[in-house]
C-alpha cells in the first residue's frame, strides 16, 4: 500500500484476516469475523506484529464460515477502484460468495493499493521486496486457490428502468440556433472511471423511449492483462438546452447629448457585486424614455477622437440596470418640477444573479471546469463569446463525492445560483469574477 501520514507517503501493508478463534487474553474474541487490518512498513516493530497493538484495524466485514467448527469451504472476491482525477485514496470492495450481493467497502483518502511500478513511478521507495502478496496459514491444514478476477472481453450494457426525460421543446432563437435541443434530442454523458482497452459509448436506448443505454465494450485484440480490469460508471446524465429569449434590439447613446453629470463605478473585492451610479441633468421633458431596467450598460471614458490614442474615448465597463435602479421623477421643489433621471448601475452577478433561479443543471461534480463555466452560463443567458475561462484551470476535474454516484454540489430547481456557484469555488479552490474584463460577464 501507499499510506499517507502527516503529508508523506510511506510503503504499508494492507492485510485481509479470517480469524479461526480470538488470541488470549484481553482481546480474546475481540473480531468474530474477517477484518481490514493496515500497518506502515516504518512501523513494523520486527518479525511478529500483534494486530491489537501495531497498526490499525480498518474494519470489520461480515461474518463468515471461518470461525464455524469442522471442515467448511469459502470464497472471497476483492476488488479495487482509484480514479485520482475524481477522489482521494482508493476504494476496496469485498465480498463472500455466498452473498455476492453483500459488498463490503472500505475507503481512505490517505490510502491507496499499489504495484511496484506505481511505487517506483512516485519515487517511493522501501516497499515489500518479496512481492504484492503474502499468504499466511495458521492452526488448521487448509487449500487455497488464489487467482485474478478474469471480466474477459465480454461487452455490457445498461439503462434506467424507467424513462424519466427533462422537456425538449425549446424556443428558437438565435442564441440555440442549431442546439441539438432544437431539433427534440436529449444530449446524453457520462461520469465513469475508464479501463484500458474499455471504450465507454452513451446514446439512446435503441426501443425509441427517451432515456440512455450505456455501453461497455472491451478491444476486440486487448491483451489478456487487460482482461482483470473493467471501466466503472458512477452516473449517466441527460441534459438539454435551457430556453432563453433573444436579447431586445436598440441600444441608445448619451455622447453629444451633454446631459450626463457624473458617473461613478467600484470594483468589488474578488470581482464581485461591483456597482455604480450615472447622473443626468434635469430636463424639462422626459429623456431616454425607451430606456429599461435589466439593460446592459457600457461606460466609455476619455477625449474626442484625434485626442490621442492614449486619452480618446474608450470602452471600460460594462454593466446592467438592475431592477429599481431605473429612477425618474418630478419634484416642484427642484428646478421647477423639471424631469429628473438617475441610474444604479451593477455588474451581472448583482443586477441579473439574483433574478435567475437554477433549472435542469447536471451536478458539478466529475465536470471539467470549461464544462461547468459554460452549463453555467447557458442557463444565466450569457452568450458563448461573453464567458472566459482561463486555460490553467479549463480543464481541471471539479471534485465529486468521495464516492462519485453520490451526488456532488448537484443544485436542486430552485435553488439559488450564487450559492452554487460559491460551493464550487470553495470545492475546485477556483474564483468565479463577474464583468472583471469588458468583454466578458462570467469570468
């Protein structure tokens, strides 16, 4: 084994024990059953070990024929998972023949199974000369077989029972234009740990009903030490499009105008719930009347154009009137009750976040940062061109339950999207920056 203490790796032994009684004294009897048993090579204390005393027990499977008086015969089957790009450690899985439908499973972070060449390859050194296993009989004549687990070349497949599908229909609009959801399919994936010589294919079930049928399929050349490992499927996933309508058309200008005072605008910590103000000159009839709140606002800064590149007018911000920051108004104690206009202005994640609740999301778990950045924007309405995902981070694995069926930062409908997105900056230690850069809303 490979066991992690206090940050470093060190070679261990992992050890699977069928008692046939208990030893004397204090513990006599003390595990009735077959137990996990671990212990780091640098803690061996010499020839003999006492299980109670060195190492540590991990855990207690079930109870088998092993502690039966007289003759009996038993089977055991052991399997392991690790899949570093999804958890921690390594998952073990155990079961007695006589109910193979009872698995018994262990799991550390700080512990994982491993060959020679993985030892080697981590620069670990100090481990069991003599090999990856050891047999130990004590007390009673016995025969025993040992061999590896053979899932051959044989293909496998699966899908739900039951079709539950999300809604295809969806609005056509240029945003969806050519989407798959346009023309009524489901788009179907898979969070699986793969196998060499494993391909793992996901599509329509062939009977026509709307829901997948995952396919295990193993090289029809593979070698046979290929045949002891298989890939595993921890979740299938149907997505489709979210229906968003297209962005209203017009967009008005106060250059030349000579009504606009001031403008104020401060960046928020980390990029976000930045926030502003724009103030307008009164006037004696309304002005920018076709203006709406929720609309998308750019400020521009600097002199006319020949000024010089360096001070002409530029494009700095980019931004949003955020509900009830649309403010007109008459007051006969000002100006003689000329027309009054004043703007809040707020960058993406607080003028248009907090109207947006979260529908038909996949978990964010076993995704790809690019893959969740861009689930995410699809459903906030951001445009493919406005959403930036910085190249270091695309590509890393957001974590997933330890044990990766299990749900993982999977939101429920309704659910707000600044929690979501804050539990999955914590989960992949990633910043999530809204309007940072003037080409962008989701950053």
């Amino acid at each position: 084994t490979i066991g992690t203490e206090d940050g470093t790796d060190y070679p261990g032994r992992l050890r699977f024990y069928l008692p046939l009684a208990g030893n004397s004294g204090e513990t006599d009897y003390q595990f009735d059953g077959p137990i996990l048993h671990h212990l780091l090579d640098k803690d061996i204390p010499g020839p003999w070990i006492n299980l109670w005393e060195d190492g540590e027990v991990l855990s207690e499977g079930p109870r088998s024929k092993a502690m039966q008086q007289g003759a009996g015969r038993e089977g055991w089957i052991f399997e392991y998972e690790e899949d570093a790009a999804k958890y921690e450690g390594g998952h073990i899985l155990i079961r007695n023949t006589d109910e193979s439908d009872n698995w018994w499973h262990y799991h550390d972070d700080d512990l994982r199974l491993a060959s020679k060449a993985v030892f080697d390859a981590e620069g670990i050194g100090g481990y069991v000369a003599e090999g990856r296993w050891g047999l130990y009989i004590v007390g009673a004549v016995q025969t025993v077989n040992l061999t590896p687990v053979y899932y051959c070349t044989n293909d496998a497949e699966c899908w739900p029972t039951k079709a539950k599908p999300l809604p295809d229909t969806v609005a056509a609009n240029a945003l969806e234009a050519n989407s798959f959801s346009d023309d009524g399919d489901a788009a179907y994936g898979t969070l699986h740990t793969p196998a060499d010589d494993w391909t793992v294919s996901i599509a329509g079930h062939p009977d026509g009903t709307q829901r997948p049928r995952v396919v295990f399929a193993c090289g029809g050349y593979a070698p046979v030490n290929s045949w002891n490992r298989r890939p595993v499927l921890w979740i299938a996933t149907e997505e489709h499009e979210p229906v968003i309508a297209d962005a209203a058309p017009g967009r008005g200008d106060t250059d030349g105008d000579y009504r606009l005072m001031a403008v104020r605008w401060t960046w928020g910590e980390n990029f976000k719930r930045s926030s502003g103000s724009a103030e307008f000159t009164p006037e004696e009839a309304d002005v920018y009347y076709t203006w709406r709140q929720n609309a998308n606002v750019i400020l521009r800064l600097g002199w006319q154009a020949g000024a010089g590149a360096l001070i002409e007018t530029k494009d700095l911000v980019q931004c949003y009137i955020p509900p009830g920051g649309l403010g007109r108004g008459r007051d006969g104690a000002t100006l003689g009750g000329d027309a009054e206009l004043g703007l809040d202005l707020a960058a993406f994640d607080g003028a248009r976040l907090p109207q947006k609740d979260v529908r038909d999301m996949r978990q964010a778990g076993g995704q790809t940062v690019a893959q969740w950045a861009g689930g995410v924007a699809d459903r906030l309405g951001i445009a493919g061109g406005r959403l930036y995902v910085d190249p270091v981070v695309a590509a890393q694995v957001i974590p997933t339950n330890p044990i990766p069926s299990l749900p993982s930062l999977a939101p429920r409908d309704g659910d707000s999207w600044e929690n979501h997105v804050s539990a999955v900056e914590q989960a992949a230690d990633i910043r999530v920056c809204w309007n940072r850069h003037l080409d962008y809303d989701m950053w």
